[in-house]
C-alpha cells in the first residue's frame, strides 16, 4: 500500500509541477509498452530458470502478471497526475 500511496504522491508532483496539461494517453501508453516488455523479459526469464511444465506456468503467469501490475501503477499515477493538474490550475490563477 506504501509503494502505490507513493506513485500517487509523485504523479500528483509530476502533473502539478509541469506546466500545462500532461498527456494522460501517452502515458498510459508508454506505461503498456514499458509492462509487455517487462512482461516478456521477466517470463522468458522463468521459463529458462525454471524449465519444464512448472516454468511454463511460472513464465506466462508472470508475464501476464507483471504486464497487470504495472498498468495498474501506472494508471494510480495518472490519477496523481490528474489531482496535480487540478491543483496547478487551481492555484495558479
């Protein structure tokens, strides 16, 4: 809980200390690249360490899980990025 508290934290600085509006699509989408590559590495990685039936299971589950996880974080930070958008334009004027 700590760690996405601190994603928040500083996606609300990121949208609130750049100025203008951030584009949010961008990020989501930079985000979803930067999961599937991780995703890849990260499974074909257990599928060498692990070989067999059980490195098979452990590769694409944790591919799929990696890739799940870190969108999820990513879309925490957009949220922070909305909040710190708010801010600057509240503040600001």
């Amino acid at each position: 809980m700590w760690f996405e508290l601190l994603i928040l934290i500083i996606g609300i600085a990121y949208g609130f200390l750049n100025r203008g509006k951030e584009d949010k699509w961008g990020l989501l989408k930079t985000g979803a690249i930067i999961g599937i590559v991780l995703g890849i590495i990260f499974g074909l990685l257990a599928l060498v360490l692990a070989p067999g039936a059980i490195g098979l299971g452990i590769g694409l589950v944790g591919g799929i899980g990696i890739f799940i996880g870190i969108v999820l974080l990513v879309i925490i930070f957009i949220v922070g990025v909305f909040v710190g958008d708010f801010l600057e334009g509240a503040l600001r004027k």
